[in-house]
C-alpha cells in the first residue's frame, strides 16, 4: 500500500465525498490528511478508535505499535479485533482490520514494547503522537520523546465509568508533566484489569481523541490545546481545566538542547532551585493530620460525586477537579488546603492548579485516600 499523492484519484474523490463536500476541508484539506503522518500508540481500547477514525478519514500514514497478543477479555472494548484474532499480535489484527476498511492508506507495523532505547526513533517518524497506552510508564516516555523531537502528543485514559484526554505540547502549550510532573507511587493507580471499564467508555474517549487529531492535521476549530477534559458517563457530564504552562518543567521547561527522557522520574538537575519538588508539592497522611488540628487546613476532595458515595473524609470541601478551576474562588485564601483524591494523581493537578492561582499553601495528599485509609482511618470502604 502506498498513500496517495496530492492529486486524488476517482476512487479516493468518492470515498472521501462526505469531506470534500464539507468547504472547511475540500479536496485540499483531504489532500493534507492524506500527506499526515500520525503514530498510534496502543491497539486496545483507546487505540482501536483512533485508528479506525484516522484510517477511515484518509489519514496519509498511520504507525500502528502495540507489543500485545490479543486475549478474550480485550473483545469487551478493543473493537479492531475479533474472536478470529485471538492470540495473534495486537498490531497484525489491527493492520488486517485497517487494511480492509481503507487501502489507500500506509500502514505501518511496529510489533515492539516502547522503551527508552526505542522511543526517540519511533516517535521521530511522524507528525503527531496519540497516546492510548494504558500504563504511566509509557506514557511518560511519549510524552517526553514528543517534546524533544517538536511533535504534538494526544493523550487519553480510561477508568470505570470515566474518561479523559488532552493535547499537549503544541504550539507553545504545556507538556503533560506540566500537569503531572511524574508517576505516582507504584499500585497507587491501576489500570483498567484492576480498575475495570465500562466497554464504551474507551470507544467515546478514543473517537474524541480522533476528531482532535483531525482538527489538528486540519488546522481546524480550538483544539484541545493545553485543556483536559473529563468525561463521566453516568451522569454524561464534561468538565473542562486549563493546564498552565509550567516554566519549571523538567522536560518542556528547559533549553531544547538540555531536553533528555527522563522516563518515570523527575530530573532536577538542568533546572536548579527552579525544579517542581515533589516534598513541597505533597504531604503524607500523617502530616495532613497535624496540618489540619494545627493550622486549620482545609481538605479539598477533588474526587468525583459518585467516588464520594463509596467513602469520603469528614468535613472535607467537594470539588471535582473538573470544577475547580471555575469554583476555586470560593475556597479560603487564609489557610492551608489539603487537595485529595483517590490516589494522588488528579489531586496534585489540583495542586499545581491552585498555586497557580495564588494559593500558596496547597499540597496534596501522597497517595491519596487509599494512603489514609492505610494509615489513618482503615474503615473507610476500599475501591
């Protein structure tokens, strides 16, 4: 297969008819896809939209990489495969799949586990990265592959009944460790086996990952740029939050020849006094305690209303992350806030958020209510 060149064939103009006849893309918008060069990373549950969206709309050329088998239990989500498919690598089902629903495209196979060895190569090869890998580990490692080699990285993840994406690092927006500088604690976040996920969940979250990427290649309407936006199917609410550019950042944040992986960990050392310190960021169970007896701090549960239902602190101040950014001026500016979730990630957004904004003294809570529930208070409900 090879992609096609800028002048479209008969067949292509009646298979891309619903695009050309939009005026905001036309044949040269089409024309431009079809010259894109975009890596999916992941054939799962994210990925498997984005690839069939992306290939279904004439993307140019699409870099499929997974290092998995298909197994049984991805059927439930992971709809570019099938029963037939089951034990064969993730990446020869999609690229069968891919293959029959456009072959006009180029289609390129990367059978391989992203390392640090790998990444920079991989990632170097195409225009935009969209991440739809579902451990931290990776996702870290595209994350500052894409902002060392100038691509744009599309970001989504998935869990129970919830789903979020993003873009980052394009045109001067924020990387991803602008909003996570790192992994949490290793188990403090689990992925979908251990969390589990509604099967649709993925398939709304990947296509909204498509049509950003779309956009993106297209140069059309306001991109997700340096935004995140959760998505909660129970209620089908969204909620969106900027993600400032942090000048600290250990990887976007420093000169571009200075710019190296830094893969699971934060590096400090090309950025001096300047560096984010995870000690100032966060605290433990037991020093919430005392912070909060001492100085009064509030606690602020940045959880979602249906988390709250299963176990939730006494007196705590519920603000989904999703609201904060838009209800932060009701919080007190005179003591300290404590930003917890359930596991620490999305409260040191929150953080991060929040000072930010002027407020100071807000930390989050390392490891979140799973952490004070170990520590602290063990009759709270696991989830």
């Amino acid at each position: 297969m090879t992609a096609p060149g800028p002048a479209l064939s008969s067949a292509e103009l009646e298979r891309y008819a619903r695009h050309i006849v939009l005026p905001e893309i036309g044949i040269a918008g089409q024309a431009r896809l079809a010259r894109a060069r975009v890596l999916v990373a992941g054939m799962g549950g994210l990925g498997s939209p984005v690839a069939l969206y992306l290939a279904g709309a004439g993307i140019g050329t699409l870099g499929l990489v997974d290092h998995d088998v298909v197994e049984l239990s991805n059927l439930q989500r992971q709809i570019l495969h099938g029963t037939a498919t089951v034990g064969q690598p993730k990446v020869a089902s999609a690229l069968a799949r891919l293959g029959d629903l456009n072959d006009r495209i180029t289609l390129i196979p990367h059978h391989e586990r992203i390392t640090a060895e790998t990444v920079l190569d991989l990632v170097r090869g195409y225009d935009i990265v969209v991440d739809g890998t579902d451990n931290l580990a990776t996702r870290y490692l595209l994350n500052d592959a894409a902002v060392i080699t100038g691509k744009t990285y599309v970001s989504g993840a998935v869990q129970g009944f919830e789903g979020q994406l993003g873009v980052f690092h394009h045109d001067g927006g924020p990387c991803y460790r602008c909003l996570f500088p790192a992994p949490p604690p290793p188990g403090m976040a689990p992925d979908c086996a251990a969390a589990g996920v509604l099967g649709v969940v993925p398939g709304l979250i990947g296509v909204m990952m498509a049509a950003e990427t779309v956009k993106l290649v297209l140069g059309l309407g306001t991109p997700l740029a340096g935004e995140v936006m959760i998505l909660d199917v129970l209620g089908f609410g969204s909620h969106r939050f900027r993600v400032p550019r942090d000048p600290a950042c250990p990887i976007c944040g420093i000169a571009p020849a200075d710019r190296r992986l830094l893969g699971g960990a934060v590096a400090t050392d090309h950025v001096g006094d300047a560096a984010p310190d995870r000690a100032t960021l966060e605290v433990g169970p037991d020093d919430a305690v005392r912070l909060v007896a001492e100085a009064g701090a509030v606690l602020l549960d940045v959880r979602e209303p249906g988390e709250r239902q299963i176990c939730a602190l006494d007196g705590a101040v519920a603000i989904p992350l999703g609201a904060l950014a838009a209800r932060a001026d009701t919080l007190a500016s005179d003591r300290p806030i404590i930003a917890f979730c359930r596991s620490g990630v999305r409260s040191l957004a929150a953080a991060r958020m929040l000072r930010a904004r002027g407020f100071a003294d807000c930390v989050s809570l390392a490891g979140g209510i799973l952490a004070w529930r170990e520590r602290i208070d063990p009759t709270l409900a696991p989830y």
